[in-house]
C-alpha cells in the first residue's frame, strides 16, 4: 500500500476568520488525529512571504497588494496556524508563495524524501488551495483523497460543485468520518 500522507492548507488565524463554518475546525482536529492515530504524516501548509513580499508581482490578483508593503506577513498572530491544528515537532510545515501547496515550496521534495504516494487533502479554501493543490498533484501523479467535510469554500456551491463534479474525476472525496474509519 502507498505511503500517505495529510495536507492541511492554509489553515491560518486570518483564513479561518473568513469561514462561518463552525465546526469545520472540529472536523479538521478529527482528521489530524486520525492521521497521527494511523501514523501517518501531518503537513501544514502555509501561504507566506519575506518582508516587502518581493516573491509577487503587482499584476498577481491575489497577492499584488502585498508587494513592497514594509514587513511581512509570516510573524503576525493573523497567520498562524490555528491553535486547534498547531503542528507538533514530528510535522513538517512548508511555506508556499502562491495558491497551491506546491508553487514556491519544497512540498514535493519533502513528500518523495519521505516516500509519500498519496496525499490526503485538507484546507481553506476548496476552490483555492484545494482545487489548485489537488490538479498539481495530480499531475505529479500522486494517489489523491479530499476529505470534503474538512474542505471550505466562501461560496458553498463552489464546494459543492467542485466536491461532487470536478474532484472525483482525479481523487476520492470521502468525508472525514468515512476516512478515519477506513
């Protein structure tokens, strides 16, 4: 059997303000101990930038406001990794430079080093990080599983949409309870 692995994306104070969803959280600690539980490993990854952001272009929608703002984003409280998902020191976390967990980061390097097949993912937000993470791995050709219940989207028909449609077509999508007890 493949060596899996758990994504947990973006799972940062300031993205996690932006979610009503109360008990995603919940879910999500479920899904992290589950993964420990089984022994496999938990990586977080998180969206960051140096001081004055000089990774981002102007033109980049997402990102351009921050480019050469003075400090920087990764030393403030807003985002951090939200306490109920702190990574402990047997977790890896990488830091990303664009939407996908892959584009700017080590990820990939880290998952073959550790001989990682497939990746279970989770993260804020569904057709963000998710979406993104997921149709670059693909084409790495790692194994894939979304957890769609500890996925979130601002526009829940964008999750819903992407979860029953768009994501099947390269990865199981299961909910949390279904793969922890899988």
């Amino acid at each position: 059997m493949p060596k899996h692995a758990l994504l947990v994306m973006d799972v940062q104070n300031v993205i996690v303000e932006r979610y009503a969803d109360p008990g995603y959280i919940d879910r999500l600690r479920q899904a992290v101990e589950a993964a420990r539980a089984k022994g496999m490993p938990v990586i977080h990854a998180v969206v960051g930038f140096r001081p004055g952001a000089p990774e981002v272009h102007p033109r980049n929608r997402m990102f351009g406001g921050l480019a050469g703002r003075p400090g920087g984003p990764a030393d403030q409280e807003a985002n951090r990794i939200h306490e109920a998902v702190t990574p402990r020191p047997q977790d890896v976390v990488v830091t990303k430079r664009r939407v996908s967990a892959f584009a700017g980061s080590d990820l990939d390097m880290v998952l073959r080093a550790a001989g990682v097949e497939h990746l279970v993912l989770s993260g804020l937000a569904t057709s963000g990080v998710v979406l993104s993470t997921l149709r670059q791995a693909a084409d790495l050709d790692y194994g894939l599983t979304v957890l769609s219940d500890a996925c979130q989207d601002a526009d829940a028909e964008v999750h819903r949409v992407l979860t029953e449609k768009v994501f099947p077509h390269q990865a199981d999508v299961v909910t949390v309870a279904q793969w922890s007890e899988s």
